[in-house]
C-alpha cells in the first residue's frame, strides 16, 4: 500500500485573477505564477516567475487547477512542474474544504531524476504573507 513521505512545502505567489468567460464547463480564468520558493529535506529551490495555473470553475462549485511552471533549485537545477489539482470550498473561500494536487516533474538526469519516478500528492492551502497573493503547497512522494 502506498504511503506519503514528505517532498517539500512551496509558497507560489500569483498575479491577479483574469477572467476567460464562460465555457460549456463552467467558467474560465488564468492566474500568473510570479515566484516563491520551495524547500524540502532533499532541496531547496526558487519559483521561477512566468508560469501559469489555469483555473475551471465548474457549476457544482469545485475548482480544477492546472498549474505549469519551473523551480530552479540552490545548485542551478531547473525542474518543470506541472501540477493538477481539484478545490472546493462550501463558503467559496479558504479554508477549503477539498484542496488536493497530483505534481509531475521533469528533472534531468542527476541528483533530481528520482522526482521523474515517483507519483506525488499534495495540499493546497491560503499562503499569502503581508499582503501578496499566494498559496502554500504541500507536496508529498508516494513511496
């Protein structure tokens, strides 16, 4: 039976909210991902500015997230994440009743491969510190 082993907590700051409009699914919005940093027992690393996290507001009220940026670790080490996740909240604010993700990496070859050959899972939750907008991600490995 898989179990979660701690990867790291990230703090992502975003941009503001931008409405797309109504779709057939419900509605659409994409939210900028300006920066933040990650740290874990096995890296630290820096959120790499101009990622997105693409956001559906379905009509039963749950939130599908996709998120894709990069983080470049302490020792210059890009990795690309890609992070889908589902939230909802009765009160439509946090905390959130439902706040779950599923990461995939990208890593290259080295010290950061065993990120390509794991499943992960997270939490999200509110994060924003003196004022900017963020949310605080959890991230665990399934071992």
């Amino acid at each position: 039976m898989p179990r979660p082993e701690f990867c790291y907590d990230a703090i992502v700051w975003l941009s503001e909210t931008i409405p797309h409009g109504e779709s057939p699914l419900g509605q659409r919005f994409h939210v900028g991902i300006t920066g933040g940093a990650a740290k874990g027992p096995d890296f630290a690393a820096r959120i790499v500015p101009g990622g997105y996290d693409w956001q559906l507001l379905r009509r039963d009220g749950y939130w599908e997230l996709e998120a894709d940026y990069f983080m470049e670790t302490d020792d210059g080490t890009y990795l690309r994440v890609e992070n889908h996740g589902l939230w909802y909240s009765a009160s439509g604010d946090w905390p959130a009743d439902y706040a779950v993700t599923t990461p995939r990496f990208e890593a290259p070859s080295g010290p950061y491969e065993w990120m390509n050959q794991h499943v992960f899972t997270g939490t999200v939750a509110e994060g924003g510190v003196e004022g900017r907008e963020a949310v605080r991600i959890a991230v665990y490995k399934m071992v």
